[in-house]
C-alpha cells in the first residue's frame, strides 16, 4: 500500500490495484480535490458490534456503495420532537423519521410510548435505529451455552445469542417478551417512516418471528454478520417460528431485492457466498451496477448551513495499469466501489478499483513484484 491513496493485491481472483480520492464539497454544488487526502483503509474497523469503517480493499464488489456519516439537523436551528431527514443518490432515495428520545411507558395497563423529548440535531448511527439485544431472554436461551465458550474466541459471543435482532444487533427496542421490567426501556430515534416501532409491534414472540419486525433505517456500513448482509456470507436458511412455511412468509428483503430468495428455503454450500457480500452499504444505498462518479447526491437537513445540499460527483475517474508477472503492462478499467460522504467535514470520497486476470497464477506474496500505476 503506497501513501498516494494506491494499494496493490494479488490473489488467485485477479491483480487488483485500488485508488481513493478526496474531494471537498464547495459552493454551487461542485466537488473540488482536497489537500488532505484520507488514506485508503487496509482492514475493517468495528467497534463493539458496529462495523465503524469497511475495508477499502474489496475490488470485486459487484455494484457501488453509497455511505453518509451524518447527523440529522432540525431545519433553521429549530427545536423540533420529530423530522425527516434524506439522502438522494443516483435516482434513489432514503428517507428517515427521526425522534427525539423516548421510552416504553405503561399507560391504564397497556403499553406506549412516552412522547419524544424535543431536540436540534440528533446522531443517524445504527445504535439509535430499531434492534438490539433482548438482555434478558438472552439468559433464558443460551448465555448459559456460550458464556463458557467465550474464552477460546476474541469475537463477543454477545451478539451470537439467538436473542439479537439478526438485522441490527447494536440498537434499541428489540424484546421478546412480554414482562413488567420493560417499562423504561429506551426505544429507536431513527426510524423507516414506512415501518416504525408501534407498541403494538413491540413483542416480537418467539426469537425466529423477527423477520416481522421493523426495518431499521441507517445511513452507515452494515456489518458482515448482519442480515441481510449475512445472507450473502454463507448464511444457510432464515429460520421461521414455528407454524410458518417459506409458501406463506414474506421477507421485505427478498421482496425488495436486497436478499436472494432462496435464503427462506434452504440452499447448498455453492450457492450461499456470493460477491455481493462485500456491499456493505445501507441496503438502499448499494447499487446494483457501478456508478460513474458524476452523479448527483442530495443531503436533507443533514448539513447545518443548508436543509438541503445537493452536490455533483468530480466525475474524475483514474486510469490504472497493471503489470503481471512475466506480462507487459496490461489497463485494468476503473470501477467505482464506493463513494464516502463525511457531511460534517464536507467531504467526499471515491474508491476505484482496477482488476485483471494474470496468465500465471499469482499468490498475496507476488504482490510487491507486480508493477502498476495509477494516474488522474
């Protein structure tokens, strides 16, 4: 890995050379290169459950990731109890409800909803969007199974527990059950606006019953292991509660096209990594096919000067050459694997990727003998 924003792998799928440029968004919606350059991020960052940056260096991601690191901004500095707030991509939308911060209430023996408390900007992570851990079912179903378990693994078997919501495993409301000592309990600020947490919907039931559940809404990486991420990693079958059959279930993923059908019936070893795996954008936000980095992105009451910011991509797509082992130097076409907003730095990131297929085979080690450039 260079320090001009390049790295090079060379692994038995092809050579490939990735590129990271940064831009800053400035006046009339244009996109100029910034002095300081972020640099290209060699491993994943996770941060107790929460996949905090994705690695730069997967270049065979079949479409583009979109990901905004923002907050939300009440419009004019005001101070609001509720607001919606967007991100436009290339035609796509993404809407959230945000709410102040509120709590599961009994009310005349019935459960709701306290009333949200009124704020001016509010965190978008998937920490405030709908899931979780359900604590205390936790104990019920398997801590006693995997606390011991723990000590031979550095990963948090916390969120292997069959009492996490498999969709977003780090946020709030997720219980299963019905029980006095949920009075209190924080609930979601971000929300799909299509499909927020009612107290109606708030008891899942039974553990496989979550697929009914809310969709949570984020505008950040998604972890590998959460679904429907995860059903591109290897994961074999959506489990059902009992009484329901793949015939009579639907899965809003699968109606939506973000998870393969035949993750409700069952699918062999072959069929269940894919390299859709490593989109880890928002489900809304992964594109099926790459982007040309000259679109259009719009920002809603995401920026604190402007409601709304509307910027273009620099349209600047580098040229890579790859020189394979006993070759000459062979073009590898730039693909744009994802484009990066940091809204409160104004900044914007796009990462390229060029592959080719050597005559010979190459391992990681080869790495350092294979020429290359990159040029803008």
């Amino acid at each position: 890995m260079a320090d001009d924003g390049t790295a090079l792998l060379a692994h038995p799928q092809g050579i490939a050379v990735t590129a990271k440029r940064t831009y800053r968004i400035v006046a009339a919606g244009r996109c100029v290169l910034a002095d300081e350059q972020e640099p290209i991020v060699p491993e994943l960052v996770a941060d107790d459950g929460l996949l905090v940056a994705d690695t730069d260096l997967l270049s065979f991601k079949p479409g583009t990731d979109v990901v905004v690191t923002a907050m939300a901004h009440a419009p004019g500095g005001r101070t609001l109890a509720e607001m919606t707030a967007a991100v436009t991509a290339a035609g796509r939308a993404v809407t959230l409800r945000v709410v102040g911060k509120r709590r599961v209430v009994r009310r005349s023996g019935f459960w709701g909803f306290s009333d949200p408390e009124p704020f001016t900007k509010a965190p978008l992570g998937w920490r405030e969007a709908y899931g979780g851990i359900d604590a205390v079912a936790r104990e019920r179903l398997d801590a006693a199974v995997l606390a011991p378990l723990q000590k031979y693994t550095t990963y948090d078997l916390k969120f292997a527990t069959a009492a996490a919501y498999p969709r977003n495993p780090v946020g709030k409301g997720y219980v299963l059950e019905d029980r006095p000592d949920v009075e209190g309990l924080d609930l979601p600020t971000v929300e799909d606006p299509e499909d927020p947490l009612s107290p109606g919907r708030l008891f899942v039931g039974h553990p496989d019953a979550w697929s009914k559940q809310p969709l949570p809404v984020g505008l950040s990486w998604v972890n590998y292991g959460w679904f429907p991420r995860s059903a591109f990693m290897g994961l074999p079958q959506v489990k059902l509660p009992p009484g329901e059959s793949p015939a009579n279930t639907r899965l809003k993923e699968v109606d939506r096209g973000w998870a393969p059908a035949d993750v409700l019936v069952g699918r062999p070893p072959e069929a269940r990594f894919h390299v859709k795996a490593g989109n880890g954008a928002a489900p809304p936000l992964v594109f099926p096919t790459h982007l040309t980095g000259r679109e259009s992105i719009t920002l809603t009451n995401l920026d604190p000067r402007e409601a709304s910011l509307t910027f273009e991509l620099p349209g600047e797509r580098p040229r890579i050459g790859i020189r394979p082992l006993g070759e000459g130097e062979r073009e590898a076409p730039a693909k744009l694997m994802s484009v990066l907003v940091d809204v409160p730095k104004r900044r914007v990131s796009l990462v390229w990727a060029g592959v080719v297929l050597p005559k010979l085979p190459h391992a990681p080690t080869h790495g350092p003998k294979v020429g290359f450039r990159v040029e803008w």
